[in-house]
C-alpha cells in the first residue's frame, strides 16, 4: 500500500511539473520561455523516479 502511495504521489509531482512547463510556454506575459526547459527537465526527472518506484515495486 505504500509504495503505492509512492508511486501516485510522485506521479502527480510530475504532472504539477509538466503542469507549470505548459504554462511557461503558452503563458507570453510571463516572459520566461527559458523555463520551460527547467520544468520539462524536472517533469521527466520525477517520472523517471516514478517508473524507478515501479519497477522496484514489482520486484519486492
């Protein structure tokens, strides 16, 4: 059960990130382009944390 909660809560820590790197790009009066990068970069960090909870998950 808990690695389950693992799994979801760092799955929606991606989704925020993905979330914000969206509205970095479509959002010109922020005027920060360059972040997009920054929170595309984290949005694939933390799922590749989420695949990496996963797969250990599957193993134990």
């Amino acid at each position: 059960m808990e690695k389950r909660f693992d799994l979801t809560l760092v799955v929606l820590i991606a989704l925020v990130w993905l979330a914000l790197a969206v509205v970095y790009q479509v959002s010109p009066s922020l005027g920060m382009p360059g972040y997009v990068r920054v929170w595309g970069v984290g949005a694939l960090v933390f799922l590749g944390l989420a695949g990496a909870i996963a797969v250990i998950g599957r193993r134990s």
